[in-house]
C-alpha cells in the first residue's frame, strides 16, 4: 500500500496549499499527511479511496492548525506547471490559470475548498460531500455559488483591465 502514495505527493500539496494560501506551510501539511497515512496504513480499507483518505487528513491537519493558531488567512502564490507547451502558449496558459487561483483565493474558504476539489482535483460532488462531512447538496450548493461568484469576478477584471486599457 505504501507504494501507491507516492502518486498522490502533488495533489496533496496543491489541496494543502489552497487550504493554507502559504507554500511552506501546504509543504508542512503535505508532509504531516504522509507521516501519519504511513503510521495508520493499516486503517485504510479500500486502495481505491486513497486519494480522498489523503484529503481527510489533510483536511483534518489543517482544521488543527488553524485551531491552535487561530491564523489569519492570506495570499500564497501557485506555481503552475505548462511543460511540453510553446513558450508563448505556455505564458498565456500560466497567466490564465494564475488568474484563475487569484480569483479562487477570494472566495470564502467552504466555497474555495469545494470549488477546488471539484475543479482541480475533479473529485465527484458524493467525494466532497464524504471528504467534508456534509451532504451532496450542500456541496452542489456551494459550488453553483462558486461558479457564479468566479463568473462575476471574471468579469469585473475584465472590465478593468478594459478601462486600463482605455485610459493608456
């Protein structure tokens, strides 16, 4: 079992850090969840829910850490990957998504979350609702929410960029 975490390494980190907003913490929790699905391997009753087990404790580490801390959320940066691209596609590509996140990390964080495992991680909407102990339509719920809030930001940066533009 331990063989098959190794593929989860990435997407763990990029859950701890849409959770955290703070790279070095995202590693910390990345690293904390692994530790702990190594000491309790033996809990895990079904391979093929590997990937949702390693959320929950993520998930649960960072509801410790922002217990005991009582953070305050904010900005992290996101690294996103575009290899194999053209340089130019490639810059297109990396500023899309990036703009993407920084309209993502305005959300509320039940909104954020949900958005995120459903967009990125593309876990099902039964997944979310087990991962965060809530029901499908409360999942559902947020991310219709979601959508819509990233659809308004959407629009109100490029209506500014717009006016930028405009202005030069």
């Amino acid at each position: 079992m331990l063989e098959n975490l190794e593929p989860f390494i990435d997407r763990v980190f990029r859950f701890a850090l849409s959770l955290s907003r703070d790279r070095h913490l995202a590693e910390d929790l990345t690293q904390e969840c692994f530790l702990r699905a190594v000491r309790s391997a033996d809990q895990l009753k079904d391979e093929l829910a590997i990937r949702s087990w390693l959320f929950r404790i993520t998930l649960n580490l960072w509801k410790d850490y922002c217990k005991k801390k009582r953070i305050s959320f904010h900005e992290g940066d996101w690294d996103v990957p575009g290899a194999g691209l053209p340089p130019l596609e490639r810059l297109v590509q990396i500023e899309t998504r990036q703009s993407a996140i920084e309209l993502m990390q305005t959300l509320p964080d039940k909104q954020r979350t949900v958005l995120f495992l459903s967009a990125v991680e593309q876990l099902s909407n039964s997944e979310i609702a087990s991962l965060l102990n809530t029901n499908e339509n409360a999942v559902k719920s947020s991310l219709s929410i979601a959508r819509k809030r990233m659809r308004e930001l959407r629009a109100r940066q490029k209506r500014s960029r717009k006016l930028k533009n405009e202005v030069k």
